[in-house]
C-alpha cells in the first residue's frame, strides 16, 4: 500500500504541478508546456503492480483526507515567476528612466532564465530547512531567494550593478504594495541562511555566456533546477 500512495502521490503532483520550459525561439509559442502523465502511464512504470483503477481510487482517497487542498503557497510556487518576468525590463532599463541598454532582449531574458533556474533551486531547497520553511513565509523566502540568484551574475555583461538591483527591489516593493519593503529584516535573515547552506551556488550556476541565441539555443542550455530538469526529460 505505501508503493500505491508514493505512486499515485507522483501522479496527483505531476497533474497539478508538472510543467517544462520551452525555449522555442517562437514568441507565440507558449513558454511553459503542461507535462501530460496519463494514468495508463502511471500504472504502466508499476510494473503492473497496481491498476488504473487502484491508482484512481488511492487518488480519491488522497484527495478526501485533504480536503482537495493541494495547492498549498510554496517559496518555488508563483511568486518566483511573477518577480522575475520584471527583470529583463530593470535590465533594459525600461522601468526607471526610460534609459537605453546595449543588452539585447535575447541576453535579458537568458539572465532571466538563468535567475529563474537558480532561484527556483534555492527555493526549493528551503523546503528541507526548517530555519527557512518554519520560520519565514513562502513570499519571504521565495524574493530571497532571487536576490541570492543575483550573486551568480558577476561577468558583465552578464551582471547586475547595484543600481540595477535596487531598480528591481523598488519594483517589488511597488508590486507588493509595500510589503517587500516592511520586511527587508525578514529578507535579509532568509538571505543569508540561503547563502549558508549553499555555498557553491556561483558553481552549481555558472555566470551564462550571452549571446543574441542563448534565451532560444537548447545548445547553450541553462543549468536547471530539480523541478524543471525532472520534467524536461
């Protein structure tokens, strides 16, 4: 039975959650793809050990004792994607005064890709601390976790200068109403636990070489984080 839960678990997660970035060149194309996980898929890699029909019923079963609350807030949840699509515009410098940029569209969304794999990382690996997930809300350490992203970019032109980065604290704060800005105590307590207990993020997340292909290349792909590279395969 504990087989038949961590299965259908896998299931339900993939249907609700699973998702892979396209990096199609194509701008109508969408850039995230549902991942399509049939039960007919699920109960095949069991081996044959359980059914669609066990597997539906685990399903229903699962969903019952939680009352169907399976979207619970998660620092790797919206807020990463919604922050981050702000920053190829800070990086244009579109937002503050109108100024011009020599960086291409191309390189400011493959910085943003690239924020957006390593913050994902962080975030995701907060659930595991308890110092992260316990003590700090899932907005706290989900913005922190991009401003540690920041810190692997430090090759111009792959680079964030600092007035670039209070161009993007300011743009939270205005889209937070406010709340960003109330909790810079908070932020920087979740930034530096994330800073302790990963090291080697400058290693883990090379700066990104920029060229006018990097965003749409898969040959010069980004290093992923566990979610997007589990379900890119």
């Amino acid at each position: 039975e504990f087989q038949l839960v961590a299965l259908t678990s896998l299931y339900l997660a993939i249907k609700t959650h699973g998702e892979a970035r396209n990096d199609s060149a194509d701008t109508t194309v969408q850039p995230w793809n549902r991942l399509v996980f049939s039960l007919e898929t699920c109960a095949s890699i069991s081996r044959k050990s359980f059914g669609v029909p066990e597997i539906k019923a685990c399903e229903l079963s699962i969903l019952t004792s939680l009352n169907w609350h399976i979207n619970p807030v998660v620092p790797s949840g919206i807020v990463v994607d919604y922050l981050v699509s702000y920053l190829p515009q800070v990086l244009q410098g579109s937002i503050a005064d109108n100024r011009s940029s020599s960086l291409a569209e191309s390189d400011a969304e493959c910085i943003k890709f690239h924020v957006y794999d390593c913050a994902k990382y962080l975030a995701e690996l907060s659930v595991s601390v308890p110092a992260l997930c316990l003590v700090y809300r899932p907005s706290i350490v989900s913005y922190a976790s991009i401003l540690v992203a920041f810190d692997t970019l430090r090759s111009p032109p792959a680079s964030i200068s600092s007035r670039q980065r209070l161009e993007f604290e300011e743009v939270a704060g205005q889209v937070s109403a406010g709340y960003y800005d109330r909790r810079k105590e908070d932020i920087e307590g979740a930034s530096k636990i994330l800073r302790t207990i990963c090291p080697t993020l400058i290693e883990l997340f090379p700066t990104p070489t920029l060229s006018s292909r990097c965003a749409s290349n898969s040959n010069e792909a980004l290093l992923l984080s566990p979610t997007t590279a589990a379900t890119s395969l």
